[in-house]
C-alpha cells in the first residue's frame, strides 16, 4: 500500500508526500545486512512486522542500529529508513469522505552521535498506542502543527481512488526541521477506530451516506 504513495509522488503548494526508503525481508536473518547494503539503505533503520494479525508482537517495532545488529532481527519484516521526525506522528483517520487527525507520541530523533556510539537493536511495543496522545502535550510549534488540510484531502482522494478503500488511516511525519515534507509510514486498512475523537457521528454520517446513495441508485 506504501508502494500506492511512492507511485504518487505527491507535491502541491502545501508540501511533498512521499515514503522512507524500505526493504521487504521474508526469510533468513543473516543476509539481512547483504541485503540492506546492495539496496543502499542508510542505518538506522525501523523493522517492522510483515505480518500484522492484532497480536502484540506484530505491533512492535525495532530500531537497528549498526550493520552486525541486523542480524538480530526476526523476519519476515520491513525494514524502513529512519526519518528523524520530532518525536511526533501525525494519525489520519479516513472514514469516507471525513478526515480526522491526531497527535501522537513517536519514536525520539537519533543525533549523528547517538548514531556514531550506539550499537544493537532497541524494541518498542505499541508505539502510537492512544495513552501517547500528543495532542495536549507542551510541544514545539514546529513539531505539533498539522500537516495542512488540503494536503490531506489530496492525498486521502487519490489514496481512495488507488486502493479502493473508504475505511483507512495513516501514519504521517514531517521530516524533522522541514515545514513542508512529509513521509506516510504506514497504512492500515479498517483500523480500530475507538481512539479517533467523535467517532460515533463521524461513523454513524458515513453510514447513513451509503444507504443514502444506494437509494439513490435504486430509484434511478
């Protein structure tokens, strides 16, 4: 689904939408790093699990370091260049033609000397899980606004028409330092949708719309 949004190459007046550079790992841990080199990814670099079932282990993540702590991982995996991003995602709930947005908590920013010294693999469970709401917290300005609303209509539109989804939601960043470059890392189809505020009404007009249309077409 990643793949819809590189395709994309989404750039308007409001910013860019693109995606991290990623690798597909489906077996064989000690070729990871083989594998990372000849595809020029650069450390370091988020993995995640390929196959998402609701279990608590499919929504961990790892940060991998250094090239001999690639080795450590359990495939089958993604493996997605890290993009520093202020400590803050952005979740975009899509429930028709409705978008609802909200903040929350991220992996921190790794500096260039966190990245000389430190070495291994880190694991995060749950990362954006709804305790880690941003959205009251004391942030920077820069790191809390929003991505602008008519990025995400374009972006929410073409998404709808490519992967013939009404029900969805994103996993948005904006490169840290940057206004205008944001990076989708990650698209979940029928999410749960009990952490997007008001989501009854939101649900409940999104409903009403499909019977509305489906009259409309019986009765033409």
């Amino acid at each position: 689904m990643l793949q819809c949004v590189a395709d994309m190459n989404l750039s308007t007046s409001y910013g860019r939408v693109g995606v991290p550079r990623q690798l597909v790992i489906k077996k064989d841990a000690s070729s990871i790093a083989d594998a990372v080199d000849k595809a020029g990814l650069i450390l370091p670099l988020v993995a995640k699990p390929l196959v998402a079932d609701g279990s608590a282990k499919s929504h961990e993540l790892s940060l991998a370091y250094d090239q001999y702590s690639l080795q450590k991982l359990e495939p089958p995996l993604v493996l997605q260049e890290f993009v520093n991003h202020g400590g803050v995602l952005f979740k975009v709930y899509i429930v028709g033609e409705a978008i609802k947005v909200v903040r929350r908590f991220s992996l921190p920013d790794v500096t260039k000397r966190e990245l000389s010294k430190v070495t291994g693999v880190f694991r995060f469970p749950r990362v954006s899980c709804a305790a880690a709401s941003a959205d009251d917290a004391d942030l920077d300005p820069s790191v809390a606004e929003l991505p602008p609303r008519p990025l995400l209509e374009r972006l929410a539109k073409e998404l709808r028409w490519r992967l013939g989804l009404r029900l969805f939601n994103l996993d948005i960043i904006r490169e840290h330092g940057t206004r205008d470059r944001f990076y989708v890392i990650d698209i979940n189809y029928f999410p749960g949708y009990g952490k997007m505020p008001g989501y009854e009404h939101i649900f409940t007009d999104f409903l009403l719309s499909l019977v509305q249309s489906r009259y409309k077409k019986r009765s033409s």
